[in-house]
C-alpha cells in the first residue's frame, strides 16, 4: 500500500454539504412530483441547482479537500 494521500475523493465539507442538499432536492423533488405539486417540483428544483452551485462557493471560501505537506513537497 502507498503513504501518499490520493485527493480527489470528497472528503470535503464543501463535497458532503452538497451532497446532502442535493439528497434532500431530489428526494422532495420526488415526492411533490408524486403528489402532482407542480410548483414544489420547480422549488426543489432550484434547490438541485443551489447545492451543485455550494459546493464551487464553499470550496473558494476554503472548505474543500485540504491539500497535505507531503504533497506539495512531492508537486513542487
């Protein structure tokens, strides 16, 4: 097995934040198309379009993946 820390793989406040409010806008996408909510369904679709946004938004504001010593030692 390698020591090196492989990046990349959303281990990320940023990445996780995302994810859950994507989860959460398809998930009550879903169901409000379910119960025929037509206006609900485009809310939760804003909602879809927010959370893909959050994650480019809290990345820039510094939590995304933390880039390790060792690799930038390795990268420089």
């Amino acid at each position: 097995m390698s020591n090196e820390h492989e990046t990349g793989h959303g281990h990320s406040v940023a990445a996780w934040t995302s994810v859950v409010v994507m989860l959460i806008a398809i998930t009550g996408g879903t169901i409000a198309f379910w119960f025929a909510i037509v206006w609900l369904v485009w809310a939760f679709a804003g909602l879809l379009l927010v959370g893909a946004l959050l994650w480019g938004l809290l990345n820039k504001l510094g939590f995304g993946e933390k880039v390790h010593e060792s690799i930038e030692k390795v990268h420089s």
